[in-house]
C-alpha cells in the first residue's frame, strides 16, 4: 500500500492526509462511540478536483472509501466496517458557499458547510433554508444528503430530499458529474439526483449542491401541551391540520417520561402539567393575525376535551425555551448510560396498538430496561429508544430485532430518517422483500461494480443477490 498512500501523499499534501493512529482516531468512531473499525489514512481534500483524483487512486488500488461529513450520524454510515483495505474520506474542507439568490430562492454550498452555517446565510438575506435538527451545529450538507435528512420541519416543508435542485458528484471511477443546475423545474431526462440522495455514501460522493430556500416566516407561535393519551394526540394533530394546517410547521411528540428525564438531568422546567403526552407545536406565517388563529384552535381544542394542559409562548423567549424541552430529549436520553435507538415510522392508526406491543414484549425480554419515547408526530416518525440500565448488551440485538419485527408487522419503516447505515442493514435485509432488495443490490452493482463505495452500509454486499 505504500505506493498508493504516497501517490496520495503528493496529492493532498502531508498535512491532509492522516496516518498518525492518534489523528486518525476521531474518525474511526462515530460520536456516540456504538460503532469503529480501522482504515489506512484520513483523506482531508480540499475541492472537488482533488476528491475526483483521491477516488481515482483508491479505484485503481482497489481500496474503499468510507465518506465522511460531520459524523453526526446515527447509523455507523460514517465509520469504516470490515477489514478490507479502506479509507476514510472527509469533506471536512470543502466549506464554500456561494451567494444565495433571494428571488430566484436558491443558494449553492460544498459538501463540507455546516448545516447551521448555511441557514444563517439565508437568513441573512431573508430567506430560510429550513432543514431543522439538532445536530445541525455540526451536521453539513453533504451529509445532509446523503442521509436524506428530516428534522422538526418535515411536516410542513419535506425532507432533504425536497430541497435539492442541483449536485455535484463524483463517482466510484473518479468521474465528476457536474449538475450544480438551480433549476425548479428539469425534467429532461431521468433526474439521477435522488440516486445519491438518501444513498449513504454507496453511490458516489457528494461534492456540492444547489440548494432550494424558501421565504422567511415572519410571526410564529409556540405551545407545549399535554394530553391524555396517543388518541387524543392524533385527534389534536387533525384539529390543527383542520383550522390552521397550512401553517402548521412542527408537531412534536415527547412522553412524559422523557419531559422527566430531560428535567432531572438537564435542569429544565416544563411549564404544563398532566397527561401521559406532550406535544410541541409551531404554526410559522408571515401573514398577521397567526397568534388569534393558534389561539382560537387551543379553545378548540380545549372545549373538545383533547387537552390535559398547555401554555402558548408569549415571547420569542418562551417560544425557545419550550423548544429547549425537545431539544434536550436526547442528550438526558444520553446522561442515562447506553441507550439502543429505532427511528420508525408507522401509519398513525397503528401507532397506539404498536406502543402497547413494544411495552409488553419489552418488560418480558429486559425487565431493566425502559423506553424513551419521542419524535415527529405529524410525519407518523417515533423515536421509540430504549434506555438499557442494567440489561445486559448481549441481548441489545433481540431487542431492537424485536422492535422492528413489531414495525414491519404494522406496515411500518425500521428507519424514518437515520438510514440504515451498518446498524440497520441486517434487519433491512431480515425485513424487506427479496425483489426490494435484489433491485438495490442491481443498483449497487451498475453503481460500483468493484463494490468500493461505503461498503457493508445502506446496501447488502452483492453476493446477497441470489
Ligand atoms: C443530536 C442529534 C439529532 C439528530 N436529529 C436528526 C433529525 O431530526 N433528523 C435526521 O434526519 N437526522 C438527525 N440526526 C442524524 C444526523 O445528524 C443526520 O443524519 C445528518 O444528516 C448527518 O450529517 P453528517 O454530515 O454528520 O453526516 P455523517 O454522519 O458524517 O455521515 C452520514 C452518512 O452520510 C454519508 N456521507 C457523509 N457525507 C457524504 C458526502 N459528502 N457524500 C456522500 N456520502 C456522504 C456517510 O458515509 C454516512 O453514510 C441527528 C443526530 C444527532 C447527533
């Protein structure tokens, strides 16, 4: 291999590649220190020409490469697995982002820029990008992509997905395909974008893309509430969808259990009381009169005995603080010790029978053990997360084997937002039919035939393909 790490060495300088174990290591495991595995050198490329010849090199050598972004991932889609020749690729450096065109409502940004960073510039010339989670303070765009991420605002404004018009890619083979086009409409042709989007790194790498904002809301308002049960939540979720739905742009759910948790182990006070559901609702508009309209479908809801409790932010100070309640689930969730995470997705009429299932089965497998339930309530999306305690992690994989098993049995999706990365596969390939699978891994293979990119993650090895 010393050819080939020299040849790289010339390319990216001795600064940008990584050989030391101790540089390495932050690379080598994802942050919530669930998955690691080894690879040769970090490769830290500074533009696209230089992923293309980094690609083009590691193709030649028959070495994989893993994409890294900011390695926020859920999945362990970002960290090497198996022991095949392998490096790691971080689009660390490619952090330039162009101007953003306030009419035209398009703005285009390198692999590498932070989620976080690009909001702001849209903002500053009054737009939104408004792709909302957590990790957005490190997560970044290519990542973004890759893993078609959600967040808090699918409800009213869709997914990763929604707001790519244009992308660069550079494929196994080290070709560019520049299609950085800022275009609404293009439906000359096959749009193989949404190839790459959601793919996990097994197609190719993200190098840039051409991304769609969309006008800043003005007014929003803000309400914690509490309700009495999962039907009651549903019947709240269609209420507000019936009187003020088009504004509607986050409707959150967080168990009681969890508003617990977040208040031991983080401090926070949440100012509602009652019931065994809590939901945190945004309406966003530009238009005046958002606050009499919320207001007016909280008495409604009120006089059809939906709700237990609830407050309606009077400041933009409130509206952030009840925002901190559901921004802090998974760090207490974290300051609890190992913590097993399924990211599903169910129709909304199977949700409450499903919860009742994952409760029962969970008390007989790990009496120990106790469930974190949270998520996005109007995208049928939960974060039904199992706080291990004392359970033995030898049985971590018949718990969350058997949380998906009850998922597939309510027509549901093991994987709502996080992709599967190489945590989910298995249950992927366990779970989905054989012409699903087989159709990916025909993909896969017309993709990257010498099987080079992100392998063992979102795509079953071909030799699956029976
Ligand atoms: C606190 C917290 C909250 C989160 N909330 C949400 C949420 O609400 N919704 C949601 O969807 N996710 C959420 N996530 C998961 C995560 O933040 C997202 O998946 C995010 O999109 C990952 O971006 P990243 O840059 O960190 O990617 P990484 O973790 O570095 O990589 C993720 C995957 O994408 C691939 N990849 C990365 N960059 C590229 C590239 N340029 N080209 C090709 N492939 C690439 C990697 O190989 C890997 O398979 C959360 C994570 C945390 C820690």
């Amino acid at each position: 291999m010393q050819p080939f790490l020299d040849g790289l060495r010339q390319l990216l300088g001795p600064a940008d590649l990584l050989t030391d174990p101790a540089d390495m290591a932050p690379y080598l495991t994802d942050w919530r220190r669930m998955f690691s595995g080894p690879a040769l050198a970090i490769l830290r490329p500074g533009s696209t020409e230089q992923v293309s010849a980094a690609v083009g090199l590691c193709a030649q050598h028959g070495v994989a490469i893993v994409p890294q972004g900011g390695n926020t991932g859920l999945a362990g889609g970002a960290t090497p697995q198996g022991r095949a020749p392998q490096v790691v690729l971080s689009l660390a450096r490619m952090t330039a982002i162009g101007t953003p065109d306030p009419i035209g409502m398009v703005i285009e940004a390198q692999a590498g820029c932070i989620l976080q960073r690009v909001k702001e510039v849209a903002a500053d010339c009054g737009r939104q990008l408004p792709i909302s989670l957590a990790a957005e303070g490190s997560a970044t765009v290519g990542g973004v992509i890759a893993t078609n991420a959600g967040g808090v605002n699918v409800l009213r404004y869709g997914m990763a997905r929604d707001f790519v018009l244009g992308l660069e890619v550079v494929l196994p083979d080290g070709t560019v395909v520049k299609g950085l086009k800022p275009l609404r409409k293009d439906n000359a042709g096959f749009d193989w974008k949404h190839l790459f989007i959601g793919s996990e790194g097994a197609f190719g790498i993200v190098t840039a893309a051409v991304l769609r904002l969309t006008p800043a809301t003005r007014h929003r308002s803000v309400a914690l509430l509490s309700v009495q049960d999962l039907p009651a939540a549903i019947r709240l979720l269609g209420l507000f969808q019936d009187r003020i739905g088009e504004t509607l742009s986050a409707f959150e759910l967080i168990s009681a259990d969890a508003i617990r948790l977040v208040e031991t182990q983080c401090g926070l006070g949440a100012p509602v009381s009652g019931g065994s559901w809590f939901l945190l609702v945004e309406a966003a508009s530009s238009l005046d009169g958002l606050p009499a309209a919320v207001q007016a479908t909280l008495e409604a809801a009120y006089e059809a005995g939906l709700l237990q409790d609830g407050t309606l932010a009077a400041s933009e100070q409130q509206a952030q603080s009840l925002w901190a309640l559901r921004e802090h689930v998974t760090e207490a969730e974290s300051r609890c010790g190992k913590s097993l995470k399924h990211d599903v997705s169910l129709p909304l009429r199977r949700m409450g029978a499903f919860l009742e299932s994952i409760q029962a089965r969970l008390a007989g497998l790990a009496p120990a053990a106790r469930l974190n339930i949270f998520g996005h309530l109007g995208d049928g999306n939960l974060h039904v997360n199992v706080i291990l305690g004392d359970t033995p992690l030898s049985i971590a994989s018949r718990i969350t084997g058997m949380v998906h098993d009850l998922v597939a049995e309510a027509g549901g999706s093991i994987s709502a937002e996080h992709g599967l990365g190489q945590y989910r596969l298995a249950d992927w390939q366990r779970l989905t039919l054989k012409t699903e699978r087989d159709l990916a891994i025909d993909i896969k293979r017309a993709m990257d035939p010498k099987g080079l990119m992100n392998p063992g993650k979102a795509v079953p090895g071909t030799s699956h393909r029976q």
